[in-house]
C-alpha cells in the first residue's frame, strides 16, 4: 500500500468518449502506450472511456482504442473476464469479495493482506486507467459489505 502511484496529475480531468458521449476521465499517455497492442499511439490527450457496454477503452482526438487493442481485460466493461481489480498483483474482484465474506476483510489494508493486493505500485503502466486501485479496492470492499 505504501506504493500507491495515485497523484494529482493522473487523477483529474474528464473527458467526452466519441462514440457513447459518456464521461471519461484523462488518462496518462505512457498509460496508454504500456496498454495498447501493436502501434504505438502518437502522443497526446488520451481519455478512457469507463462506460460498461461502450467498447472504446482509450480515445484522443485522432485515435480510438476498442478493447482488442488493449493486452489486459477491462474489468469495467462488460463481458470483461478475469476482472481484475488490482492490475499490478492480478487480484480479481472476486478475489476481494472472498477476503470480505471469509476473512472479514474491512480495510484496503485488509484485503491487501488477504490478497496480496498494493504490493508493486506501477499502477501508471498496469493499471488500465493509469491510476492507483485504492479507490477501486474500496468500492468493492463496500458492495460487499452491503450485500452480506
């Protein structure tokens, strides 16, 4: 946990996908060229799109990525299959549900320890969206505990 790559530069502003007109949110580039098969993207402004059944994962104004571009399974989107939420230690989301239901995992720290979550923190070059999964760990964490 100590390596959480979350910062205020990779976790701002959003941004309009082009073909479901949905809320993005910026994504770095060097996310983006970690993430996307093949060619290498031209530089620049790249958003994800983080709507389920919308098959475009990155876009900027000249370029859309749809999920065969990208080497790891969106977990977001639909169909997505391991949904990993931890991308960096590939922790799933049901691996997370199992720490909460049958090691009364509480905490990120919880779940970290459980699972092995949080360990490596090259977030900006694992995770798909470029950011920590702090934040992801703990919706999980939560519908969990409301479906108890």
């Amino acid at each position: 946990m100590e390596n959480c790559c979350c910062s205020s530069s990779c976790c701002g502003a959003a941004l309009v996908c082009p073909v479901c007109n949905n809320l993005g949110q910026s994504v770095p580039f060097e996310t983006v060229k970690s993430m996307v098969r093949g060619n290498t993207p031209a530089e620049g402004e790249f958003g994800v799109c983080l709507t389920a059944d919308c098959d475009v994962v990155y876009f900027s104004s000249n370029a859309i990525f749809h999920q065969a571009d990208v080497a790891v399974p969106i977990a977001w989107k639909k169909g997505a299959s391991p949904k990993y939420v931890c991308y960096c230690n590939r922790v799933t989301e049901e691996e997370i549900v199992r720490a909460v239901v049958e090691n009364k995992a509480k905490t990120v720290g919880d779940v970290a320890k459980a699972t092995g979550a949080m360990k490596n923190g090259k977030c900006l070059i694992n995770n798909p969206k470029g950011t920590c999964c702090h934040k992801d760990i703990e919706n999980v964490i939560q519908q969990a505990l409301e479906s108890k």
